[in-house]
C-alpha cells in the first residue's frame, strides 16, 4: 500500500488482542489538514507496524465535522475508542465539541447510539464548549476515568475529568488542573498516568511563549510530576518540563504494555511547522515509541529496546581521538542507530554532523562551557521558511553520551540515556549519507553504529 494523506496526532494507543495499537488522526484524500478520519496501524513489537483499514470517518451527525484525537482501553465488551465528535450546534451554528464512543474487534468499529457519552453541558457554565476534546480514558478499580482539554470562563487552559462505572453513563467530577493563565493557552491532548512513585500530567499547550531554552513560541508538550490525591481528585503539581528539546514533536500519548513498561508516541511535526517537499504523496510522522521512567526527578525517554533486534552490521571504535574534522569508516547511512560517547576531552563545541553530503548537513552542537546542545537543521535541504535551530540546556560536564536513530527523514537524538530527547524532521536527499565529527579543541570518543533493517 503506497502511503497518502496526512496525519497528526497519535491516538488510541494501546493494547488490545495481544497487539498494540495505534490510531492517528488522518485525512485520506490529501496532504492537508481536513475532515478528520482515525487512521489504525497494528503491530508486535512497536516498530514494524501493519497498516488496517481506517477506524473511524466523520460521517454521523454528532461528529460530521471531523473526529478528534481520542484514546482506547481494552474491555470485556471490546476495544473501545473514546474521541471527539466535532459538530456544529443546531440553533447557534456555532462549533461544539463532545466525547464519543466506538467498539471494535480490533479491526471493524462501530459508533454506539449512545453518542455523545459526554457533552459541554455536563460541565460549569462558563466553561468552553468548543474547546473541549481529546479524552483520555483510563480504568482503576471498576471506575473509569476520563481528562479532557477544555478552557474556563476566562480563555485558559485546563483539564477536566469525568467518571463512570459503564463507560456510557459519565459525571463531571472537576478540574485535575489548571494553566494559571500562565502555560499557554487552551491545552490539548492531556494523559496522566502513575509512573516510579509519581503521578505525571502530560498536555500539549498552545500558544506559549518562549522562555529560556526550556520552551519554545507556540504549541509545546510538556509534563508536570506531582501527586495525585484520588479522594479529593486533586493533583498537586510541579513545574511543567519540556518533553522534547528537538523542532518536531506534538501532542504525545502513552500507553502501559502487559509487561509494566509505560511508552509514549508522538507526532513527529507541528501545527506551524510541517512543511514537506514538493511532490510528496505523505504529510506526518510519528516518533520512535519510548520506554518512559523516572530519573532523580526527571522523566527519561529512551527507544523501545525492541528496535535492538534490528540492529545489523555492528561498527565500532574505542577510544578514537577527534581533532578538527573527522569521518570513520563505516558509520554512515540514513536508517542507523548510532552513538556516540565523549570520554574526555578539552574543547568548547563538539559537533555531530548527520545527513551530509557536500550541499547538505544536520548539525548537532553541544557547546561545553556553555552547557548547550543545539539542532541546526537550516542546510538539510528546506526551502521554507521555517525554524531550523533550537537550544537545549544541560550541565557542561564533558561526559556525553549521544544517540542518534535516524530514520530516512528524522534524526532523534536521545543525550544520556534519555534525560533529554531532541526530535526533528529532515527532508535531506537520501545520497546525504555522511556523519562528521568535528572538535575545535580534542576529545576521546567511543562509536558505536548498526544499521537498522
Ligand atoms: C492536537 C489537535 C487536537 C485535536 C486534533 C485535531 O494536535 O489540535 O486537540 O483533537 O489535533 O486534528
């Protein structure tokens, strides 16, 4: 099957039948945003997926402006896939946005008639009914819980949470939390989950403004670890942290496997930033699903360990010395999984080129005095005039540990096992093959490379 359309956000992650599952928001009949569809893709071991036919068309009264981002949990009944219906309010015109159901086997869905499960006006006066969406539903005990994104009486962002015993029959419980009018503006995609001790809040807010190397103008992700108190439905949080420092990354969602392990996927673009070559049939990525846990109060994401069994023609040099520009035999390529470790050394930059040729290159740069890594991707071959640099803060030992996996059109590099993740989008001709590095004073490294098939 060629793949076309677009696609944005991850939805529906989870397991169900033994496999995990993965919707996505889609527009089949062209390479912008339209009507939304649920795209499904189906695999073992998260990083061969199996395309299915698509879930869900906006095709019922309740949803005939699109279907939006949603989650899935597996029950006795089947797998059951909660979104958002977007209509249009019969008196006013105006847009509504409500929360829907759908049971599948796994590969047919069916809308319930119940639909919407969940409307606007199950919610305080005041509150957005036109910003409210992207339920994510999850079960404790015989209760299920549901968080949407939605806006109070002033415009600000919140998240509000719904339970039912049936999945069909909901209350409006309360606000989990809030923007303080501070982060962003209305928040999209929430997902909350319990992980090593914590209780973490993840959402997308839009319109931020930059603020230090932390975060960037416009639609960010972000998360908050704190805690969560089940009887009052309180969550007392901390300060939100970026989750990627890269230029391409939104709207992530997670799900808990049968073995314990909590993984998130997101969208590897961005609403101000998706830009694709003349000609191409796709618009939409999606990151390499990451094993998430928590690390001296941090969250760390680091590749599901499944794409090791990919790994093929191992190439390696111990101790190798960088002194100006460099290149090694054997650690080339677009599809690779390479790393890189800076034992010692004395430099200011210490830079990492990847899809180069001579026309083209992506370039990594950790500036040591300065504790910087910084992604500059302004000659891999774009032609719009998008952002093409980001900086990212870190401490300035020289001790660093880089991997970068490349996929024909990304480079997602995970610094230190996954205390930091840059993820950005390359269009660069596949010929653009070489890695450089380059030191302006000199370090001992350790490479490792395999080619990924
Ligand atoms: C996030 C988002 C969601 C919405 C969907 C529409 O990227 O804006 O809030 O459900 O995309 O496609």
């Amino acid at each position: 099957m060629i793949a076309g359309g677009w696609m944005n956000d991850p939805n529906g992650f989870s397991v169900y039948g033994g496999k995990v599952h993965l919707f996505y928001q889609y527009y089949p009949y062209d390479t912008k945003w339209g009507p939304m569809h649920w795209g499904h893709q189906v695999t073992e071991d998260m990083v061969h997926w199996q395309e299915c036919k698509a879930a869900l068309a906006p095709d019922e009264e309740y949803d005939k402006e699109g279907c939006f981002s949603g989650s899935a949990l597996e029950t006795e009944e089947g797998h059951v896939l909660l979104y958002t219906g977007v209509t249009k309010d019969k008196k006013s015109g105006q847009e509504r946005q409500n929360q829907c159901i759908a049971i599948g086997d796994g590969s047919e869905y069916k809308k319930t008639a119940d639909c919407p499960v969940i409307t606007g006006e199950m919610m305080p006066q005041g509150f957005s009914r036109v910003d409210f969406r992207d339920p994510k539903v999850w079960k404790e005990g015989d209760c299920y819980y549901l968080l949407a994104g939605n806006r109070d009486e002033s415009g600000n962002g919140q998240v509000v949470l719904f339970s039912s015993m049936d999945l069909y029959n909901w209350r409006y419980e309360g606000v989990l939390a809030h923007n303080g009018g501070v982060i962003g503006s209305m928040w999209e995609c929430p997902d909350f989950f319990a992980l090593d001790g914590a209780d973490v809040l993840i959402c997308s807010p839009q319109d931020m403004k930059a603020q230090g190397y932390e975060f960037h103008n416009g639609n960010n992700a972000v998360y908050f670890l704190g805690s969560y108190d089940k009887e009052q439905k309180l969550f007392t949080k901390e300060k939100p942290v970026s989750l990627d420092y890269g230029l391409d990354f939104y709207a992530p969602q997670t799900t808990c496997l049968p073995d314990g392990r909590r993984i998130l996927i997101a969208w590897m673009h961005s609403w101000d930033d998706s830009f694709i070559p003349k000609g191409q049939r796709w618009k939409g990525m999606m990151t390499l699903p990451r094993e998430l846990s928590i690390v001296d109060g941090r969250l760390f994401q680091r590749p599901v360990r499944e794409l090791e069994r990919y790994w093929k023609n191992n190439v390696c040099y111990k101790k190798a010395r960088i002194e100006g520009e460099r290149q090694f035999e054997g650690v080339s390529g677009r599809t690779i999984d390479f790393t890189v470790k800076i034992l010692s050394g004395s430099f200011r930059e210490f830079v990492v080129d990847v899809a180069g040729s001579d026309e083209y290159f992506t370039r990594f740069t950790f500036q040591k005095e300065k504790g910087i890594m910084e992604v500059d991707r302004t000659y891999s071959g774009v032609t719009k005039d998008i952002v093409c640099i980001r900086r990212a803060k870190m401490d300035g030992s020289e001790r660093v540990k880089l991997r970068f996996i490349m996929d024909k059109n990304s480079v997602e590099l995970f610094v230190n096992d996954g205390e930091m993740v840059l993820s950005t989008v390359i269009y660069t001709p596949l010929k653009a093959q070489e890695i450089r590095f380059i030191c302006d004073g000199s370090a001992l490294v350790d490479i490792e490379k395999y080619e990924i098939e």
